[in-house]
C-alpha cells in the first residue's frame, strides 16, 4: 500500500444522475474540471476508466492533452499516478458492478483513485461498487474524501433529483407554454438576462419562423427551401427593440428527443441555413451546464460588445 500522509481516496458527486445512452455528460464534465483544477501540472499522470465505449470516447475528445481514458479492457496491465473511475449509470447493475472492472479500475492507481458517481446512487449490500464506496468512507473521513459537484445547470430541475422543486417550478409558471426545457430556458433569459442594463435594447420573440427571417432564396437547395417554408421555426430570437434586427437564435436541445437521427438532420438544416443569412446561433442542450455564462458571452460577442 501507498504510504503518505494525504489519504488516496476521493469520490465525486454530481448533483443528478445525467445518464444517457450509455454515457453520462454531467460525469464527463465534473471529471473534466476535477482533473484541469488538480492535475494541470503533468496531465499524463491521470487515466479515467469508465464501462461504456461511449462515455470513454466522449471523455478523451473532452479531456485536456496528456489525460486518457479509456474503458477498462484497455487498461489492463497499465498503471497510472491518479485512476478516475465513472460510473456512468445512477443504479447499479450488472455490467457496471463486474468484480473483475472493479479490481482492474481499483489496482490500476498508484497514489490516488477516484470515484465519480450521482449523490442519488443507491449503494446495495454485497454490490462491488456499493462495498468499496462504504469501505473507501469507512477507512477515511468522508467530510475530506467525498466532494460535491460543482457543476450546476438551469436544467437540473429535470431531473428526478429535483422533482419536487420541478413540480412546483411548473404550477407556477403554468401561463408560459412550450416544453419544460424551453419554459426553463424563457424564465433565465427574461428574468436574468434581458434586464441587464447592457441588453436593455435586446428583447426576444419565441417560435419564431424561419421564413420570416429569410427573403432570398437563392442560397438554399430544394430541400432546404422546403423547410424554410414548413413553418420551421426557432425556439427563441433575440432583436434589437429600435430597428427589429435579428441579433441571436437560441435553441433549446432536450438530450432524449435531439439524439433521434431525423431530428438531428432537421438541426443540421437549421444551422446550415442560420449560417448562410449570418444569424448567431447558441444551442443549450439540456445535460450541458453554465447557460447564463454562455448566452451573455453568446449575446455580447453577436452585439460586437466583446
């Protein structure tokens, strides 16, 4: 075992479970920011593992230059200073709680492992994952080894973590229509954004239709033109109050509905076709996080303020 005074142990919980289809962005993210905040120093020292194929790829093209990661098979017989461990999933099962991942994640780390899960992981006796977490807090002080995220998102309130809060959120804001997601997003520009003194000459228009915006034609193809005129339209449009001009389109992406393949297709078009009349776009997906610092940076760059 590895002598020293700091203990080797941490585990980081993410405020909600952010699973999707085999990977999980809010894990992705927090380990991320942990590893740029602690390890900037030598990179390479640290090896994220994670289960899935997905979450693995996700995390290298996210990942600073010199940190990898990868899934557990490819880590056998290799070792690195500081082993993160992802959970990708917020229950256990199977898969994820394979003796054999467990040990290889475990034995990989020469000074430090790291576990990041959801707070909300039920951690069952005589589960893999749910024994070394309860003997990781048992050996050390969990006040020192276990680390809230810090990373927050307007659309947490998704999230079943936050169910009760969400249900009240909607009986009080039963007036504005749209999907939660977008009713969400139409509260933190109205309420936090607009009434900046620097975009008092900014206001927002919501559902607005592509056809309205584009008068030439010329630039599009067929299918393109197509659905300009089928009543496409953007979740919300930001002008300027004097002269009425387009100044940024933001869209809101719900992570289960934005991954279907034709929905995709349709989001390409649109981006596409932004591009071509040279209006802004900022996409906010629904498991991202840090809207408000993205819109006002988004929102000040379209106004020529920075």
């Amino acid at each position: 075992m590895t002598d020293g005074d700091n203990h080797p142990f941490r585990i980081i919980e993410t405020n909600i479970s952010g699973e999707r289809d085999n990977y999980n962005q809010r894990q992705i993210d927090e380990t991320d920011l942990y590893i740029r905040q602690n390890y900037s120093e030598d990179y390479t020292k640290v090896g994220v593992i994670a289960p899935y194929r997905k979450h693995a790829d996700m995390l290298q093209k996210q990942l600073p230059d010199g940190a990898e990661a990868d899934t557990i098979h490819k880590f056998q017989g290799r070792e690195k200073d500081v082993i993160i461990f992802n959970t990708v999933r917020s229950k256990i099962g199977e898969f994820i709680d394979n003796p054999n991942l467990i040990n290889v994640a475990v034995s990989r780390a020469v000074n430090e492992f790291i576990v990041v899960k959801p707070k909300s992981m039920e951690l069952p006796h005589g589960t893999n994952i749910g024994d070394m977490i309860r003997y990781i807090c048992y050996t050390t002080d969990p006040d020192e080894t276990i680390i809230k995220g810090s990373i927050c998102s307007v659309f947490d309130l998704l999230y079943k973590e936050y169910n009760k809060v969400f249900i009240s959120f909607l009986s009080s804001n039963k007036n504005i229509k749209g999907s939660a997601a977008e009713v969400i997003a139409y509260k933190l520009l109205n309420e936090n954004i607009l009434n900046n003194i620097q975009f008092s000459s900014i206001d927002m228009v919501r559902e607005y239709r592509l056809r309205d915006l584009v008068r030439n034609f010329e630039s599009f193809d067929e299918d393109e033109i197509r659905f300009i005129k089928n009543n496409s339209r953007l979740d919300f449009l930001l002008y300027n109050k004097i002269d009425k001009t387009p100044v940024l389109a933001i869209e809101v992406d719900g992570v289960s509905f934005h991954d279907n393949e034709l929905q995709q297709e349709r989001d390409n078009k649109k981006n596409h076709i932004l591009e071509i009349i040279g209006l802004p776009l900022l996409r906010l997906s629904t498991d991202g996080h840090n809207e408000e610092a993205r819109i006002i940076e988004s929102l000040s760059t379209a106004m020529g303020l920075c």
